[in-house]
C-alpha cells in the first residue's frame, strides 16, 4: 500500500482517496465511514498498541466501520479484507483520517 498525494492503494488496485487531513479516532466515526490509518497511540498501554498492530491496524491501512452494537460498542470494523470488533477504548487508539468511500 503506498500514499501518493492523497491517494492510497488498497488490495486488488482499488484506490481510497483521503477527503480531510484533520485526525479522529475511530471511535469518531459512524457506520459506513471508511478511513485510512495514521497511527496507534496508547498512552502508557504498551500490549493495547501492540496488539492492534498484530491485527493489521497499521499506517496506511484502509478501513471501514461495518456497524455498532445497541449500547454503542462493541464495534464493527473490516480492515484489510477481515472484520474485528473493538471496545471505544481501544478504538480511541486508532488515529484516522476520513476516506471517500
């Protein structure tokens, strides 16, 4: 996956285009967003970090918030080609900017 102007390729040469640089979390978006990752952050939460790298939640990654539970969480989310539920507090931890879809 490469980063050229805005532009960034997912698997199988489909591109995703980066509507807004400002940063959110994942936990800031709604069903049916797709963001494109910029990093993790886990203030003071070494294995939270690293075990959202091990599940591909990486710079560049491509992802899409598929629903939310009723009581707004669990969430959701497909990332390259998979689908994995996170709790809010370890969505926060996942800074994003908003893609077109």
């Amino acid at each position: 996956m490469s980063g050229t102007d805005g532009v960034f390729e997912e698997a199988g040469g489909r591109g995703t285009t980066v509507i807004d640089a400002v940063p959110l979390s994942l936990a800031d978006l709604a069903p049916g967003a797709r963001a494109v990752v910029l990093c993790v952050v886990a203030d003071g939460e070494l294995t939270v970090a690293r075990r959202l790298h091990d599940l591909r939640f990486t710079p560049g990654a491509v992802v899409e918030v598929v629903r939310r539970a009723p009581l707004r969480e669990p969430v959701l989310y497909r990332v390259r080609d998979y689908e994995v539920c996170l709790r809010r507090a370890q969505a926060e931890c996942v800074h994003v900017t908003e893609a077109e879809r």
